[in-house]
C-alpha cells in the first residue's frame, strides 16, 4: 500500500456551523496548542513541546468532542497529552473545554484558571504526526470508540490495522499500554485479530467488559451505555518487555 492511500482519512472533518464564540477559540487558542511539524527527517523537540517538562506522554487518537482528554489533563497535570481529531467541530469543542466555556460563555482565549499548560492538540489526521515522534514515546495510547467501518469493503479504513499498529508499536514505550474501547463486538473481534496477525503485542486485560483502574468513560461511551450497549475494553502491551 502506498504511504497516500495509507494517510487517506474517510472521516467528517466539519459538521454543523461553528459558533462564533468557538471559532474565536480556533482562531486564538488553536495556534499556541497546534504543534508544527518538523523538518522531514526530523523529530519533534519533547524539551519545548509543551508549556511543562512532562512526566510521561500519553496520544489520544480521534478524541470527538475532546471530553476525555480535557478530564485526563486535568486530573493529572504532570503528564503531557497530545490529542488528534480531523473533525473540526470536535476540536472546537475541546478547546472551550480547556478554556473553561463548555458550558459559559467565552470570556478570553487562554486556558482555564487553574488549568496546566499540558495538551496539544493535532486537528487533522493523527499518522501525519507519526513519523516526526521518537520511538517508545508514549506511555499510554488511547484509541477509544473507532469508527467501526462495519462493511467489509471499508475494512481498510479500521484504525486498527496492519500499517498503523507497525506505527503504535514503534511509538509505545516498552512498557507502555495501548486502550483500545468499542461497544461494537465485531470491531473488537477485528482488533484482537489484527493484533494477533502483528504478533508484537499481548492482551493484558482478562475480563474485557470490566474497564481498566482509573478509567474515564468518553461522550460516546456513556451515550452508548445510556443507549444498552456494551463497552468492550482492551489493553495491549509490547510482548518480549518487562
Ligand atoms: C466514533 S468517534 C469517537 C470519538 C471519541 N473517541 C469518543 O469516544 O467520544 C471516532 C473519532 O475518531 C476520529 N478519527 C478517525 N480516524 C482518525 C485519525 N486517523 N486521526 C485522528 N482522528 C481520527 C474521527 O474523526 C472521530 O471523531
């Protein structure tokens, strides 16, 4: 497969209008969050990335209306969180989650009082970014409610798939994990399949319907249980590490 069909997105990048008090928050707070990217053949500089000296570096791959990551930052503001959604209305709604207007009117652009200088936002496809990361950079990888691409024909388009689990094992450090959480029983089925073909990882959850210590549920997954579905949580890690 060649690296443009692999980085094809199939994905919403827009949907409804963007307030005027939201698209102030992209136009303003957007670019001091935005990484840019390196010189090709470069990586990212981690010492100036974020506004703090990170702890650990956590991704959230496809973060919809930002809610997940914006808790995490918060309730843990040493651990440096880079969030990636091509869907613009999604990350408009981060960022008034970080500057505190989720539900109040946007009073400036900065982020919230109290709030730690620790989320970048990538507001487009998330594999544009892979090849700029060093390896086993990230402790926690997060890939929560996938679109399931349920035809067969789209099976290509499943984030989790041959080329960007080469990609997540390169990133993940050795003992790090990767969430992978769906309430669709045949994408999870496909995950696990997948993971196997690649051969790099190991399951480490038993019980997949139970989720893992701390977990924050995203919007889609408490609409999806108010809705009678499943969650299906599982957790990888490298084989062949401590
Ligand atoms: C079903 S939504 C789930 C959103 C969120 N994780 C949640 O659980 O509420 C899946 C999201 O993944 C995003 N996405 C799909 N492919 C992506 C990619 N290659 N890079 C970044 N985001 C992606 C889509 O735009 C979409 O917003």
């Amino acid at each position: 497969m060649t690296q443009t069909k692999e980085l094809k997105f199939f994905g919403r990048r827009k949907g409804k209008a963007i307030k005027q008090s939201k698209q102030k928050l992209i136009d303003e707070l957007l670019p001091r969050l935005k990484p840019t990217l390196p010189e090709k053949g470069t990586l990212f500089d981690m010492n100036t990335f974020f506004g703090i000296q990170p702890k650990e570096i956590w991704l959230e791959v496809g973060f919809g209306g930002g809610e997940h990551v914006a808790e995490l930052a918060q309730l843990y503001p040493d651990i440096g969180f880079i969030g990636a959604e091509p869907f613009m209305n999604g990350v408009a709604s981060l960022l008034a989650h970080l500057n505190g207007s989720h539900e109040a009117p946007v009073l400036h652009t900065n982020l919230a009082d109290g709030r730690t200088d620790n989320v970048r936002i990538w507001p487009d496809d998330v594999r544009e970014m892979f090849p700029f990361f060093k390896d086993g950079l990230f402790k926690r990888i997060f890939v929560l409610y996938p679109d399931p691409w349920p035809k067969a024909r789209h099976a290509e388009r499943r984030f989790i798939n041959s080329h960007n689990l080469k990609h997540l094992y390169r990133l993940l450090a050795d003992d790090g994990q990767i969430f992978v959480a769906t309430d669709v029983a045949a994408y999870a089925e496909w995950a696990v399949e997948q993971v196997e073909l690649d051969g790099q990882f190991k399951q480490v959850n038993h019980d997949t319907t139970v989720a893992p210590v701390d977990w924050v549920p995203t919007r889609y997954e408490k609409k999806g249980i108010l809705a009678g579905r499943q969650p299906i949580y599982l957790v990888f890690s490298k084989k062949n590490t401590k």
